[in-house]
C-alpha cells in the first residue's frame, strides 16, 4: 500500500511539473508572436481649426478673447457655423453674450 501511494504521489508531481512546463512554453510562444505583431497607424485625418471655449461660460457673460481658444478638429465632422479664427467672434462691431 505505501509504495502504491508513493508512486501516485510521483506520478502527480511528473504530470504538474509537465503541466507548468507545457504552460510556460505556450504563454511564452504567444508573447513573443504578440511582440512581433506591428502596429499600423492610421494616417491623420485632415482637421480644420475652429473656435471654442477655453474657459466655462455663464448664461448672459460677454464673450471675449480671453473666453476663447482655437483648436483643430476632424474636417468631416466640423458643426455648422463653427468660427475658425478667433476675429470673427471677437471683432470688435458686436457684442456677443452666452446663451447656453
């Protein structure tokens, strides 16, 4: 009986130490495939600058310069009547308010 139980014993620690052998050897098979796999960027899309707040505005605040940034945004998805430069929302003629 107590070499049937040593011999099960042996055979269990054989089959882990051939489980985490066969473990080691997959994962380290699949990490070097992923570091080989490159990366492919996709080209920049075209931008447009526009105007928009560069600080949070309050119903009713006059909007001035200092309100205001420019940044550049996707050419196809650009909201209608967006400003692209800042002179044209601050040009000295109108007074403009927020509203929202």
């Amino acid at each position: 009986m107590r070499s049937r139980t040593f011999v099960m014993i042996l055979l269990a620690v054989a089959f882990g130490a051939l489980a985490i052998f066969a473990g080691q050897k997959y994962l380290d098979r699949e990490a070097s495939r992923f570091r080989s796999v490159q990366v492919v960027q996709k080209p920049a899309a075209p931008t447009q600058t526009i105007v928009v707040a560069a600080l949070p505005l309050r119903f009713a605040n006059e909007v001035t310069r200092q309100h205001l940034r420019e940044i550049a945004w996707p050419e196809d998805a650009v909201p209608k009547g967006a400003f692209s430069k800042i002179e044209e929302v601050v040009d000295g003629r109108t007074r403009r308010v927020a509203l929202a």
